[in-house]
C-alpha cells in the first residue's frame, strides 16, 4: 500500500461530502472511482471532481482495472451493512457512514468478518474530531474537569417535504432504519459516549408528531451512565431555528458547545468556573491545546495514520456497535415503555433488529 491511497465512494449524497474531504488531503488521498444508481448522479460527481471511474454497483467497483484501498460507503441505511461485508469479502478496507449495520446481530457478523480479514473498518463519527470537544478531553486528560455529574443535549433541526421527496428511502423504517434518533442524532449521542464511557441504562419517548412519515421524527432520552453522570437529549424536526447544544457540567468546570447545527464539536466551546482563580488555571491549561483539522478532514487524516503509519483507528468499530446498542435501547424503551438496562444480550428481542417491531407504530410517545 503506497502512502496516497485510492478511495471509491459509493453514494452520492452525504458520500459528494467525503469527496471534498478527501480532496482537501491530496497528498494522502485520490478520489479514483465513484458508484451510484443514477446515471445522472454518476456523470455529475465524476465530471464535477474529476473522478475517472465509475460504477452502478458496488460489485462493479471490484472488476475495475484499478487498485482500489478504500470503499466509503454513503449509500441509504439499510444498504450499509451487505455492501461493507462484501467489501470486506473483496479484500479492501471499508469507511462507512451511520448506522453500520442495522441491528447488533449485524453489527457482531461485520466485527468478525472484520477480525477474519487484513482489510480494516472505520466507521464516520466526525463529530468527534471538532477542537471545541478536543478541548473538553484536554481537560478531562490533565485533570482539571472533575467528576462528571450532569449533561445536557440538544439536536434541533427542521425536516420538510423537500427533505423526504428528496429520499424517498427516508422516513421509511425498512430503508432508514429509524428518523431523527437512528439519523440526525446518532453523533451528538456518540459524543456522549465518547466523554462520559458507557451507557448503564435509558428511557425513551417518541412519535412522528411533526412529519407524519413512519419514523420518530421527535425524541427525548434518559440516559443513565456506568460513571454516574446523568444526560438528557431532546430531539426535533420541527425546529426552524436550527441548533446543536452540549453543557457538560463536571465538579470543576462547566463545559458548553457552540450551536453549530451540523458541527457541535467545533470551536468555540465556553469553558467555566465560579472561581476567577480556578477559571486561570482551566484557561492557562486550555492554552496549552494544538488544534487539529476537524469533521471529515480530521477523522480521514487519522484514518491515514492508522493504514499508513500503524496509528490506532480514530473511531474502533466497537465504538458503532455501542451506538447501535443505545439505539436498540432507545426504541425497545419507546415501544414498552420500560426504562432498558445495558448491555443488550444476543437474546434481546431487538436484538436482531428493531425495524418490523417498530413499523407497527408508536404505543409510547
């Protein structure tokens, strides 16, 4: 493998996203092939990125006369889970967006085939790589934020007929795999979990009050964690004032994101103490931060590091799994109204997947 990999990437939506990541780490990466279903998409990306090579199937990607090191898959939900495992199959490391599967049992299924196979899988959570959440973990790191004890989230976004008419496989739970909490809020939740370590237990409402398409289209949990610390996360659709919000308030700081809808995790975050003596001490160690590129330029830089310079993965595939498992938790909470303990056995109910139980409809909410 040379030091500049070659990427095909499969899905022309959030997927044109990556392009233009990748493209601004040309030393590292070529965006050599490009896969879609629509003839259009296709003839639109390649000539708009310069892409030389196509496909309409991801099988087809295979019999290209290219090397090929990464497939990124950024195709509807329902879709990533097969198209990974014969990526794997093929031999070539595989960057996949949220969810990677659609339940735990798949979720296991690509961790072994990962573990039986040289090729490796990064799942996307770019949240993570944003400076304003860098410097929350900078802190935690150096001792100056304390214990955790009570944590607030926020994703508020607004949905309308343009958005859905646009994806007819949105909405849909056999496509989607769920609304706002499988789509819009699987990455400040992440970050969550990132932070504050595993999930103990959760409680959920939600309904598809706003759209009225067949997934939850607003949600509020509960989360309760093995650390001891306690978050809140509501969720919209209906919010035409568009904001993401964390306040992580720990016994030494209080730490609150910027409202960025799309990129919470990015400068500037406040950082706060009641005591003007504890507050210099926070900002003089708050100083001593290097920033890094952040979203998808931040997480494929790393993503480098691990195939080409022996660097731990930026996001391990267990870190998808536990957040499919929060996700399992949530609507087995929404459909029995039960608060759900972590984790989740392989005799779950849900365990094999939520959607055919979910798509009978809402009886919590």
């Amino acid at each position: 493998m040379t030091n500049k990999l070659s990427v095909a990437v499969v899905g022309g939506g959030v997927g044109q996203g990556h392009i233009q990541a990748y493209r601004q780490l040309p030393d590292l990466y070529e965006v050599t092939a490009f896969c879609d279903i629509d003839d259009t998409k296709v003839k639109t990306v390649c000539d708009e990125y310069d892409i030389a090579n196509s496909a309409h199937k991801i099988e087809e990607l295979f019999d290209l006369d290219i090397d090929i090191d990464i497939v990124d898959i950024c195709t509807p939900s329902n879709m990533h889970f097969a198209q990974a495992l014969k990526t794997i199959d093929a031999g070539k490391n595989v960057v996949i967006e949220k969810p990677m599967a659609s339940s735990l049992a798949e979720a296991d299924e690509l961790i072994e085939a990962g573990l039986n196979s040289s090729a490796s899988v990064f799942p996307v959570f770019q949240y993570r790589f944003g400076n304003g959440i860098g410097r929350l973990r900078h802190l935690i790191e150096k001792g100056f934020a304390g214990t955790p004890a009570v944590v607030t989230a926020e994703t508020h976004w607004f949905r309308g007929d343009d958005y859905y008419s646009a994806g007819p496989w949105r909405g849909q739970w056999a496509s989607e795999l769920g609304g706002t909490l499988t789509t819009h809020a699987t990455h400040i939740h992440d970050l969550l979990v990132n932070i504050l370590g595993p999930v103990e237990s959760v409680f959920a409402r939600a309904d598809n009050r706003i759209n009225g398409n067949e997934t939850e289209d607003r949600a509020i949990l509960s989360l309760a964690f093995q650390d001891g610390s306690l978050a809140t996360s509501s969720v919209t659709l209906g919010s035409h004032q568009e904001t993401s919000r964390l306040r992580f308030c720990f016994t030494d700081v209080t730490a609150e994101s910027c409202q960025d809808p799309y990129n919470p995790g990015r400068d500037p975050w406040l950082f706060s103490h009641s005591n003007p003596i504890e507050q210099t001490r926070i900002d003089t160690v708050l100083a001593d931060y290097q920033s890094t590129s952040e979203g998808f330029v931040g997480q494929f830089e790393r993503i480098h590091a691990a195939l080409c310079g022996g660097a731990e993965p930026p996001v391990a595939i267990t870190d998808a799994r536990a957040s499919l498992e929060l996700l399992t938790a949530a609507y087995w909470s929404i459909q029995t109204g039960e608060v759900v303990e972590l984790p989740i056995s392989d005799i779950h109910p849900f365990y094999r997947g939520w959607t055919n139980n979910m798509n009978k409809g809402f009886s919590n909410g």
